[in-house]
C-alpha cells in the first residue's frame, strides 16, 4: 500500500493525511460485530462513528444507485433491507485502501482462496453476502458517511501547522485546566476523573438535546 503523504509546507517532513471512509457490517455479519470491531480497532483505524440501522428498500437503492441496473441490483436491496446492519465512519491514515484491502476480495469464495484473512474470507457467505462494505474512493467515501449520518460535518481532518494551530486554540487550553485540577484533587484513578471531567467542561459540548434523533440500540 503506497504510503500517503504532504508537504506541510515548512520543510520535507513528510506528513501522515488522516482519511475517513464508510465502513457497513452487513445483516449477514452483524451477530459477528464484536469480532469485527475488535479486528478494526487492532488494525489501526478509529471509529469516529457508528450507528445500527435497518435500511427501507428504498433508502437502500438510493445507497446503491451506481448498481443499478446490474443483474444483481434487485436482490442485493432485498439483502441489504433485510435486517440491521452497522455503520461506522473509520479514520485511519489512508483509510479507505486500508479498510478494502482489510475487507477483501467482493466474491467471498475468491476471498477465502486469495486473502484468507480478510474479513469478507472470515465472515463472508457469498459475492453478495459478503460480510462488509467500504467506500471506494474519497467522493463515495464523502456521499456514503453523509447517507448514513446526515448530521456530521464531513471536514478534512486537520495535520501538521494546522492541526497544530487548532489543538493549541481550540484544545491545549481546556486540557491544561483539566491537568492542574487534577494535579490537585489526585483522584484514585486519574484516567477516569478527566474523562469525566472533560465531559463536564468541554466549552464546545452541544446546547440542545438531541431530541429526534431515532436508533436502532446497540
Ligand atoms: P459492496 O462492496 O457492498 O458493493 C456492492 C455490492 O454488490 C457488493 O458488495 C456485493 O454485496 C454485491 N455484489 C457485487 N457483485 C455481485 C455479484 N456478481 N453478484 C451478487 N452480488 C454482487
């Protein structure tokens, strides 16, 4: 995997680009979710977001629409609409080649004889039951995190000078109140108590409840 990377502008370090890319658990695979997450997380990636969902048939032609068309598209909706399936937007340096080369092959017999350990060989039935899905290039990647959580501000994620300026601006202050009131109430366990006490004075914490928002539960 070519290794992504940016001039920053004030030498020649290179420097590491942060991407985004949608991920989907499919119906077929979600009682393996846990697995998967595991995996996932042990390969590098974050999980900014994730959400469990039951797609219409219609919501999921529109999510599919560059297949339509295709021998395959009517009974990959009646699959997809079938029952519950979990997305995750994943960040990751250059995320969305890592996440599908991590899925493998679409064919999950092909996966099981070329990519033994992709996820699509492990949890994958078929070439449509196949476990996972990832976006394929940076505008999908951009429609398919908007499709499926329409609340999310889709930004570049911010490195080098820039990142630098934000944490300094936005995050560093914040942070430093946190540590000092730590250094003087020494709680037992210290991890916990500025979690805790980030979510209590995190200056940038929403105003309004997020009262419309329905969901399948985890
Ligand atoms: P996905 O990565 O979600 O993108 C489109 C999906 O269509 C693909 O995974 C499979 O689930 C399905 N698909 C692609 N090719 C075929 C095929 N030849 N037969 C059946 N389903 C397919």
């Amino acid at each position: 995997m070519p290794e992504v990377t940016m001039e920053n502008g004030d030498g020649d370090v290179p420097e590491i680009v942060v991407e985004r890319t949608l991920a989907l658990i499919k119906p077929d695979a979600v009682h393996r979710a846990e697995e998967i997450e595991e995996i996932v997380l042990e390969s590098g990636f974050t999980i900014l977001q994730k959400r469990r969902i039951h797609l219409t048939p219609e919501q999921t032609s529109d999510f599919y629409a560059e297949h339509y068309g295709k021998m395959f598209f009517p009974s990959l909706v009646a699959y997809m609409s079938s029952g519950p399936i979990i997305a995750m937007v994943l960040a990751r340096e250059n995320a969305i080649g890592y996440w599908r080369e991590l899925a493998g092959p679409t064919n999950s017999f092909k996966a099981r004889e070329t990519h033994p350990d992709s996820l699509r060989a492990l949890y994958g039935t078929d070439d449509q039951r196949n476990a996972v899905h990832g976006s394929d290039g940076v505008t999908s990647a951009e429609r398919e995190i908007r499709f499926m959580f329409p609340d999310s501000i889709v930004e570049p994620i911010p490195a080098g000078m820039v990142a630098r300026d934000y944490l300094a601006r936005a995050v560093n202050p914040t942070l430093l109140k946190g540590l000092t009131e730590l250094c003087k109430q020494k709680p037992e366990d210290p991890c916990m108590w500025l979690a805790d006490w980030l979510l209590s004075n995190n200056p940038n914490k929403p105003q309004v409840a997020d009262r419309y928002a329905v969901q399948e539960p985890m």
